[in-house]
C-alpha cells in the first residue's frame, strides 16, 4: 500500500511541475505579444545592412530595365511582321 502512495505522490508531483511549465510559457508568450516594438529596431536594421536602400533602389531598376527590353523585343518583332 506504501508503494501506491509513494507513486501517487510523484504524479501529483509531476502535474504540478507540468502546470508550473506551462503556466509560465503562458505568460510568457502573452507578454511577448503585448510588447512594443524596440525603440532601436530600425536603426539597427540599418547598422546591419547600410545598403538595403540601394539594394531595393537597383532590384527595381533592373526590373524597368528588363521590361524596357521585353517592350523593345515586342517592338522589333512587330515591326518585322
């Protein structure tokens, strides 16, 4: 019988720990989502990539470019016709 309440006791144990963990994931997460923004965020994200600017300014770029090239093909190809 001492053996049934020595494994009682170490469930009941375990649950508590179990709800303890949980609880304070919970709390966590609900705290994470409540949080404002850093203050820092974008100044950081420009000390990490200084060129990210210029980055998107030349993507773009490139793309009017190829669609500079594609309406010329089209152009050309109508033209021979």
């Amino acid at each position: 019988m001492r053996e049934v309440n020595g494994w009682w006791i170490v469930c009941g144990v375990l649950a508590f720990v179990l709800m303890l963990n949980l609880g304070l994931i919970l709390s966590f997460l609900r705290s994470q989502a409540g949080r404002p923004k850093g203050l820092f965020r974008k100044s950081l994200g420009e000390m990490l990539n200084p060129w990210r600017e210029e980055d998107e300014a030349l993507d773009r770029l490139a793309k009017d470019v190829e669609a500079l090239r594609d309406a010329r093909r089209q152009d050309e190809s109508d033209e021979n016709e």
